[in-house]
C-alpha cells in the first residue's frame, strides 16, 4: 500500500523556501514567515490544497561569457557585453510548491492564478518543483491552465511537434546560440505567452540555457536616432525558405502542408509578396513596425526580430558557413522597410542593447518557465552536442 499525504506529515516535513532560508514546520507558518506571497488553488486532493509560495532569492547562475563566443551573431563586435547577467529578484519571478499535495490537473489550477496576476508585470514566471516530468505531463499542465493554444504555423525556425501542442523549444544545431527575440513579432500574429519546460536539463557547464531579456529597458536604451528611423519605416522581412527536396527546413514544414495554394493562401490572407523560384524555393517579404503597443498595458515594447532575422546570424552558423551568399539568398533577412540595408553598427547596437538586459538561471528538471511575449524576450546559449542531454520543450498561447 503506498504512502498517502496528510497534514501530519506536511507538518514534520522540514521546508526549505524563504530566503534567507528558514525551515518551516506548518502551512501556517510557512505563510506567515515568508516574506513572499503565496497563491492557493481551487482543487483538493486527500484534503489539501496545492500552494505556490514565491521564493524571493533569484536562482543562482554561473554567467555565461557572451563576447567572443563562437556561434553567437555579433559577439565578435567591440563592446558587446562580456557576460550575461544573473537573474535578478523577481526576474524571473519564482515560485515553488508550498507542499507536495496535489496532482498535475490541481497544480494547473494554481499556475493559472499566478499567471493571470503575476505575467505581465513580471514579465517572466519562473516554476520549480512542479510534477512535471514528461512532455505529456507538461501538455496535460498546459492544457488545464485553459488558454487558447497556438500553432506553430509560418514561423521562422524548424520545430517538431511532440505531443498536442508541445513543440521542440528549437531544432537548431546545439551548439548555435539563437540570438534574443520575441516570439513570432515577425508577423501580425503572434503568441502573447510561451511556456517553457525543461524535460532533461542541459547540465550546468554545458550551456543551454534560455536567456530572457526586459523589452522594456531594451527600448528605453535604443538609440533615439535609430528607433525614429525604425519606428518611420519599418522593418522589411525577407524570407526564403527551400523545398523539401533541397532541405530539410522547407516550406512543408514551415506551413505544415504540402499544398502551395495552401503556402499562397497563408501569404496573401497577410498581404506578404512572394514569389515561387526555379528551384521550388519560396521567397516573399513584407513590412512590419519596429514597436507595438501591449494589449493589456497600453504601454510601447521593443517588438521585432531586426537582429534575429538578420542574415548575419548565418555568418556564425555551423550549417551555413560565413557571409558567401548574397544578403536574400539566406533563409531570411531583414532591412529597412524601404530596403535600405541596416548598417553593421546599428545591427551591433540592437544585439548589444537586447543581451546587455538579459540574464540566466541552470535549468532543473520540471522547470517551467512562462514570459509574456510581448515583455520578455528569450533565446538560447549555445551547449556541448553529444554531451549535453538538454531537452526543453515549449508550448504557445494566443491570449
Ligand atoms: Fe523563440
């Protein structure tokens, strides 16, 4: 017969949580020692209710070395930042269970209420010690927490759907450091909240983590010049995407078909040019702004892929090899909506900008990591291949 929870053993069971630490001995103590908050849920498992206590002491991190990292677009340039920073209290904002009661469905009930109270000024949420173990498990927590999911449709990089809704965070080579951005900002469209969750952790010396970056600091410390001729004309995103036959990142996987009318259907319900080529290639372009306003703030973010969409971030890419092609004949570009060529400088500021205000923490099993899209920026620290087990999976929402 198996051990069942109760609240005589959640009384005996010394907790670990505040900062500085101090053990607790009872629910009752545990929230009234805390200087953080703590939220409860709706469910009752044996009698108990699931709780998330906000732990106040960001998680520790080793920093990563940025400047001179290979596979990193733009770290070679003078002045880029030679580390990135630490997390900081509150960014992300962490939570941990107050007790172990309570099965994945109950626990969604609990992240919910953090969520919807706690995303959009935080910006990023960070929850450990969940029962999240499996891809399934995450996509069952996703599912409770009752948000619109999103498909991963027309967007830029090659991910593998795993379960309903939970995708492969990228399928990048793994020692590629992908370049800060925000989710789909590329494209009229886009998800208001990515879940993060760590599956097999990357190991602390090897890379892999998942950078975020405050879009709020990075457009306060744009350059003013640059951000009125960005915020006048616009970014330009130009996009070239093979056939199955000559790659493996094709236009079938990006559109999830195999129909071109189906391809041209997706491009003109957007308004995008495109053009079919020779070699069965795709290339169409469009103009999108540089900033937009949040939905629930009203508050003007930093919102474009100007510098992740660059043709640059092929010159360090291990599949691509150096700058050899013309500027439109990579997977994509951008530019000034006009199509004059953003000078190298100014991609250099924008990089700088966005990894001076990122940070990073160690993945851990079952993290799960949640950003208003439109607040935080992520990316990805390039790690050991073949040492490294690092698997994060992410899911989308478009509310
Ligand atoms: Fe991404």
């Amino acid at each position: 017969m198996g051990v069942r929870f109760n609240f005589k053993m959640a009384a005996s069971i010394p907790l670990k949580l505040c900062s500085p630490p101090v053990y607790m001995y009872s629910r009752i103590s545990l929230f009234r020692a805390c200087p953080g908050r703590w939220f409860s849920g709706t469910g009752a498992v044996q009698g108990a209710t699931p709780r998330l206590v906000q732990v106040e002491e960001p998680p520790p991190y080793t920093p990563a070395r940025l400047a001179g990292r290979p596979y990193l677009s733009g770290s070679q340039s003078a002045g880029f930042p030679e580390f990135l920073g630490r997390a900081r209290p509150g960014f992300p904002a962490m939570f941990q269970p107050g007790d172990t009661a309570g099965g994945i469905e109950e626990w969604s009930a609990v992240v919910k209420g953090v969520i919807d109270r706690e995303l959009t000024r935080s910006g990023a949420l960070l929850f450990r010690g969940l029962p999240v173990r499996t891809d399934q498990d995450f996509g069952r927590l996703c599912q409770g927490l009752g948000y619109d999911m999103m498909v991963y449709k027309g967007g830029a990089v090659d991910r593998s759907e795993l379960t309903d809704m939970v995708y492969t965070a990228a399928d990048e080579p793994l020692e590629m450091t992908i370049d800060l951005h925000t989710e789909m900002s590329y494209l009229p469209h886009w998800p208001r909240k990515l879940m993060f969750c760590c599956i097999k952790p990357p190991g602390e010396k090897y890379g892999g983590e998942t950078p975020i970056t405050d879009m709020r600091s990075v457009l306060r410390d744009m350059d003013p010049a640059l951000l009125d001729r960005l915020r006048t004309r616009g970014i330009r995103y130009i996009r070239n995407i093979a056939d199955r036959s000559r790659d493996v990142w094709c236009w079938q996987r990006t559109f999830r078909t195999e129909d071109r009318e189906e391809v041209e259907k997706f491009l003109a319900e957007r308004d995008f040019s495109f053009q079919w080529n020779s070699d069965d290639s795709v290339t169409y372009w469009y103009v999108m702004p540089a900033t937009r306003e949040h939905p629930a703030t009203g508050e003007t973010l930093w919102f474009n892929q100007a510098t992740s969409h660059h043709c640059s971030y092929f010159y360090q890419h291990p599949n691509f090899g150096g700058a050899g092609r013309a500027k439109f004949r990579y997977p994509f570009h951008t530019c000034y909506g006009d199509g004059e060529e953003f000078r190298p400088e100014e991609v250099s500021h924008m990089q700088q900008v966005q990894w001076r205000h990122a940070v990073g923490f160690h993945w851990r099993a079952g993290d799960v990591l949640v950003v208003d899209n439109m607040v935080t920026g992520h990316g990805r620290m390039g790690c050991t291949p073949g040492v490294s087990g690092r698997k994060v999976v992410v899911s989308l929402t478009s509310n």
